[in-house]
C-alpha cells in the first residue's frame, strides 16, 4: 500500500505493480513501430559487407524497378543531413549517407523507401555495392601493441596515481608488499539485445516533424534530429510513451531515425523503418571488449597497500564511447594507500561502442573483484571478511565523506540471508551426485547521478491529477514512480494520479539513463505538487464563484485532496466544477545543489551465489542469488525489485553466455542474431533474492533515493565466477565462462 504523505527522507514500504502493466500485458501499449501513420512508406536500410574501404559506385537500378519502390538513397543519391556526429548525437563522429567512407562491417551505406517494408526488404537484396577495400584491424588482442592514450577519463587523466607520501611509483608499493596476486581478465564485444528492436515513424505536417522513436531522451533525440535538418527545434517533436528496454543504446540518436525524417520530409509522407535483428547488431552500438590486468598488494592480515589496475578497450574509427573499466571500479571500490589507474584504448574498424547497463563498472567488477578473490584465497581469508577490512570510508583520493554508505551492512545482511556461514572454504569440497558445488561473492557499486529535471502536477475537473514529464520508461518503471511520488505528495491514492511522459512537449527532463531518472525527476515532483496547491488555494480565494472566496489564504491548507478553511471544506474537483475550471496546474523544477561538492554519493551492494557444475560435461549452472542492495530510499519496492532482479540477469549473461564473435580477418560480427549470440533465457535463472536495505540519503537528495537500475548488474560475473572457481578449483578469467573452459 501507498503511504500517504511521507516525510522528505522517510523510508518507504510502497509496493505497487505497474501503472502501465494492463496496457502491456493486453497489447495496448504503443511503441514506436506499432504507430500507424496514414500513407507510410517502409524503409530498409542497406549495409555495408566490408569493414575497411571507399564505396566506387552502387547499383541501384534493378531496385528501382521492383515493385513498390518509392526511393533509394545512397551516399550518391544523398538525402541531405548537416553538422556532425559526437556520441550524445549520433553516437558515432559521422553522419549517415553523407560520404563514400566505410568505416566498420554492418555501416549503413544506403535506404531503400517502398510502399511495404517487404518490398523494401526485398528491393534491398537487388542493390550491389562497388568497393576499394583495405584490410580491417577487428581484433583487441592484435590491436594492443598500438593502443593510445585517450588523455582523460571521467574528467581525471587517464593514468592516475594516488600513492602514500615518500612512495614513487605502485611498483615499488607492490615489491614492498607481503603478498601480491596479479591476473589478465578479458571479456569480448556485447550486445544491448533489448526486446523492442529499434524502429522510428517521421511524420511532417505543416513543416513540423513529429517523430515516433524509441528512446531513453525525447530531448536529446529532438535537438539532434533538429541540428541535422536545419530546422529550429520548435518544430520538431519526440515522442516515445513506451521503450521496450535501451540499456543505454537508446540513448543516442542512431542512423535510422535521421534518414526516416530526412527521407519522409524528401517524399512528402510518413516513413517507418524498423531495425532487423541483425541490423541492431552493427547500427546502434556496443559494449566494448576491454582487456584489463589487476595486480593487488596486501599486509598479511588482508589490508590492501597497493591496487594496480590497467585496461585495454576497443574503441572504433567512428567515435563513439569505451569501457573506461578501473576509473570506475578501483578509483573508489577500496581503500588503499597506492592506487594506480592506467587506461588505454584500441581503435578498430568495428561498430562504435556505446553506452551499456553500467558502463564501465561492470566490466571493471570482473577485473577487480576476481583478484579480490584471489588475494582472499592466497591469504586463506573469508572474502567478506576481506572487503570488510579494506572498505572505504572516504573517497579514495577525493578524501569527501559519502553521502550515505551502508556496504558492510550489505555484506553482513547478505552473508546471513545466503547462509554464507556454511561455505567450506576449500574449492571442490562439496559434491552432490555428479555436480561440483560452490558459493561466490562479490560487490555491487554504481555512483548516484542527478540531473536537473522539471514535473508538471495539474489538478483536474474529473477528480484525478495528471504528473507529467518528458523523462522516459525504458522498463524502470517511471510510470509508476511518477505516479507513487505524485500520490504522496498530494495525499492521494495511486488509482487518482494520471501519469504522462515521453514526450518532448512536456516539462523539460533529459531522460532516463544514468540511474538518474528517478533521483532527478523525484525531487521535482515534490517541488511541483506544492505549487500546484499554491495555485489551487489561490484559485479558491480570488475566484467569484468559489465557495471559499474572500478567504485569507494563509487560512486555507491542502488536505488530501480537500481544500479546508475555518468552517469549510471542499475537494478539489468540486472546486474546479463550481468555477468552471478545467484544471489548475504548475511546474516544478529541481537540480543537484553545492552538496555535489561536498559529498562523494554513490550506491551499494553485494552479491552472494551458489553454482553447480558437472564433473563430466563441465556444464555451470547456477542454483541461487541473493543480493542486497544500499541504494537509498526505496520508492516502491515491486518495481526496484525487479530492476535488480534484471540487472542479476544481465550479469548472468555476462558471466555464462554473451559474447560477439568478430572475424578478425573481415570485420564482420559472425553471432548477428538471437540463435547464436547466447542470451539468459528462463533456464538460466536461478531463483533471486533481492533486499533492500532502505536507508533515505538526504544529502544526495530530498526525495532520499539513488539510482538502482544499473548497480544490480555490478559484480554478479565476479561472483559467479568466483563460485565456479570455489566449486571446482578453477579460474577462468576470460568471460564468458563456458564449459570448454571447465572440462580437464
């Protein structure tokens, strides 16, 4: 149930299905492919088969006669775009169609337009492409000898050493160190592979573009879309209610929506292009394949003296962002008196890498904590005992306190509620029948982001109030948080709150990305209830025909929905029908303060599995999870429930089964497609523990909440690894930890 009223800071016990559910669950939801323009063309885009070389010429005769056809656009038979690319644009440094350039296998270089998406389907097949090719560089590995330093990294350099006074390099704090481990962890290109592959509808009318696109940021998508026109953005419009997941692809503006509005302006009617499974694979990014060395040193009672931590990442010749892996982990997981950090990156001729679920983190948690592990089974330490003795309780280097930090409770709670008293700490020590059975652990850690984001709350006639914002519900369930936080701040119940977003006409909001959507919007919510009341009290006092007219403001309060003065006292709606209102709204803003200055905010977790794996086949299989997460306040725990429980998922699948398989030799992805490039599946889910521990963190925000979509996914291929080593004395440090691996 919905607690009303909620004190700023106060913990929660809110737990709500979704606002959304029933459209879902029944097909009424919308997305951007299932938007049914009147006259829309198809489009289908044409991809390059080499990765490296210059397009001669392309044949697109025989595709203009096939049935159907509207248009093809090539490089040659460009559809005009200005500027350039950066990754928060077009996710890569070029536009599309606008030179002869191939860049990477899978690159659009051409857009057929028919009448029916088969016909444009088909059409593509007969176009042929003319090439001067150049041999590719595809391969990380071969690619390191070459590796650059890209000069800064989250604002700090690249190579970054915090060292204890009187120690000249981390190589002297690691030889002067009682124990030392060091391993190379490596994991391959990954794929977003959400379940709503991309897609866009560009409809102008009256020279105003509205845009039916999937995507984390209406806003972002509309200034891109506007710049690469040459339109004011005034007359473009972004809309997107619904995104069948994004993990972070969806945030950028891909090839597709660009030449669909370009295209649909050139021929004067609607155009729909929906992205092929296979075309998701090379047209709207990854994440890169991140090579990463982790050397520790350590007093033999466990304290960390010296972390080492050096990555590799791909990066493409397009741009587009990388895995900056021990920036993000070993800059702040644990205190130690010497930190070095050392990334570099290997330009290829692959798709740009982008944005994916805990960019960086997640990669770096392989690297770091498997060699905790490491060092816990050199020291023959309980590895939580480990993390507990070198947990941090500043900011490494930073020396601010964290906001609000609860890690060693997570430890703690989780160890208890996994029954990690009962690991025997000696590997292959526990056989059940014909499976080898181990139990692994490993930290969860995300920073806390905040944007400044602005609600509208408007009191209607009806009886309901509509909370609006132009943020976005990728599956993190803002609907519903919207709708939650507009209950409590307003005294209402959640059946009463009308939610809106995704559109680019509402009040102004970045998006959803970050794990910021909640913590950004929250706030604003608050701000905006309290001046819609300020509005609704004004109305009933200066209004003629308000049944509360003449009196004194300052002798009127909101009260759940009521408006009460001495002796009096009406609902809302009740108001609005007496004056002939249709509603009675404001909009509310609120952004990160000096606070963010003063304070390192960040949030938590720990992981705790248990895995099986067959003495004969070398099968792994997971049994249980549990994890326990410091995330802040818990807006409503059916919805975050679930955010962890997907990010445990994606963790899984890093661990176990994902992986592109790029031929070095042509640059091409050979695992295109859901039948090969391997994806958790319900066989693969052990049942998931997920606690809270719901500890309100005031100084980040009022609401008290931090971001939880991307922290869940943190750790878990450390831990399931690290039971796999546990149950079977093996190490494997080079994901995904298949059963080739694993059999003698």
């Amino acid at each position: 149930m919905t607690m009303q009223n909620a004190a700023p800071g106060a913990a929660r016990t809110v737990s709500v299905s979704r606002v959304d559910g029933r459209l879902k669950v029944t097909g009424g939801a919308r997305y951007a492919a299932d938007h049914l323009a009147e006259r829309a063309a198809h489009g289908y885009l044409l991809l390059s088969t080499v990765a490296r070389g210059t397009i001669r010429s392309m044949d697109v005769a025989a595709a203009e006669r096939a049935p159907g056809v509207l248009a093809v656009y090539t490089p040659f038979r460009k559809l005009e775009l200005q500027g350039g690319g950066n990754p928060f644009s077009v996710g890569h440094s070029w536009l599309p169609l606008q030179d002869a350039e191939v860049r990477y296998h899978g690159q659009a270089i051409g857009l057929v337009v028919a009448e029916s998406f088969e016909q444009a389907r088909d059409a593509a097949a007969l176009v042929s492409a003319d090439y001067d090719v150049r041999p590719p560089a595809a391969s990380l590995p071969d690619g390191i000898a070459q590796a650059t330093d890209p000069g800064r990294v989250n604002g700090e350099p690249s190579v970054l050493d915090l060292l204890a006074e009187g120690v000249g390099t981390i190589d002297e704090a690691l030889a002067a160190s009682e124990v030392t481990v060091s391993g190379t962890y490596t994991q391959p290109l990954k794929h977003h592979s959400a379940m709503e592959p991309h897609a866009t509808v560009a409809v102008w009318q009256d020279d105003q573009l509205t845009l039916h696109n999937g995507t984390q940021s209406a806003s972002l998508t509309l200034g891109t879309i506007a710049a690469a026109l040459g339109v004011e953005p005034a007359r473009v419009r972004v809309i997107s209610p619904h995104v069948g997941g994004g993990f972070g692809n969806k945030i950028a503006t891909w090839a597709h929506p660009l030449l669909a509005a370009a295209a649909a302006r050139t021929l004067g009617r609607p155009v729909k292009i929906v992205l092929t499974r296979e075309q998701t694979f090379t047209i709207t990014g990854n994440r890169s394949a991140v090579q990463q060395t982790v050397t520790l040193g350590a007093r033999r009672d466990g304290t960390l003296v010296a972390v080492k931590h050096q990555a590799y990442s791909s990066q493409s010749t397009s741009g587009g962002t990388f895995e900056a892996s021990p920036h993000t982990t070993s800059r702040y997981l644990y205190r130690s008196e010497n930190i070095h950090l050392d990334q570099k990156i290997v330009t290829l001729d692959i798709p740009p890498p982008t944005w994916m679920r805990a960019p960086g983190q997640e990669s770096g948690s392989f690297a770091l904590e498997t060699a905790l592990d490491e060092l816990a089974v050199k020291l023959r330490m309980d590895p939580v005992a480990l993390r507990l003795r070198n947990n941090a309780t500043v900011y490494p280097g930073r020396n601010v306190p964290w906001s609000s930090k609860h890690l060693d409770e997570c430890y703690r709670v989780g160890a208890q509620r996994f029954g990690w008293d009962r690991r025997d700490p000696a590997p292959r020590s526990v056989v059940r029948g014909e499976w080898l059975v181990g139990m692994g652990m490993a930290t969860a850690v995300y920073p806390a982001e905040r944007f400044p984001a602005s609600v509208k709350v408007r009191f209607q006639a009806d009886g309901d109030v509509a909370v609006s914002s132009a943020t976005a519900d990728l599956g993190t369930g803002m609907w519903t948080v919207l709708a939650v936080l507009g209950s409590e701040a307003l005294g209402l119940p959640v059946a009463r709150i009308r939610t809106d977003l995704g559109d680019s006409t509402l009040a102004t909001n970045i998006g959803a990305f970050g794990s910021g959507a909640t913590a950004s919007t929250g706030p604003a919510v608050a701000v905006a209830a309290e001046a819609a009341r300020t509005e609704l009290i004004t109305l009933a006092v200066t209004h003629e025909r308000s049944p509360l007219h003449g009196v004194p403001a300052a002798d009127v309060r909101y009260d759940r929905g009521d408006l009460v003065a001495p002796e009096r006292r009406i609902g809302f709606a009740a108001l609005l029908q007496a004056v002939g209102v249709t509603g009675v709204e404001a909009t509310g803003s609120a952004a990160p303060g000096p606070e963010h200055g003063q304070h390192a905010f960040t949030s938590f977790g720990a992981h705790f599995c248990e895995v099986r794996v067959n003495r004969w086949t070398g099968e792994p299989r997971l049994t249980r999870i549990t994890t326990v997460i410091d995330g802040g306040a818990i807006v409503n725990a059916k919805t975050a429930r679930s955010q962890i429980s997907g990010g445990v998922i994606f963790g899984i699948g890093q661990a176990l089964l994902e992986g592109a398989q790029v031929e070095p030799a042509t640059g091409r992805i050979a695992n295109a497609n859901l039948a090969e490039y391997l994806l958790p599946v319900n066989a693969d889910v052990p049942p998931i523990d997920v606690h809270f521990l719901d500890h309100p963190d005031t100084l980040f925000n009022p609401l008290g909440a931090r971001g939880i979509g991307e922290v869940g996914t943190v750790g878990v291929a450390a831990a399931i690894g690290n039971a796999i080593h546990h149950a079977t004395g093996r190490r494997i440090r080079d994901l995904p930890i298949t059963l080739d691996k694993l059999l003698d």
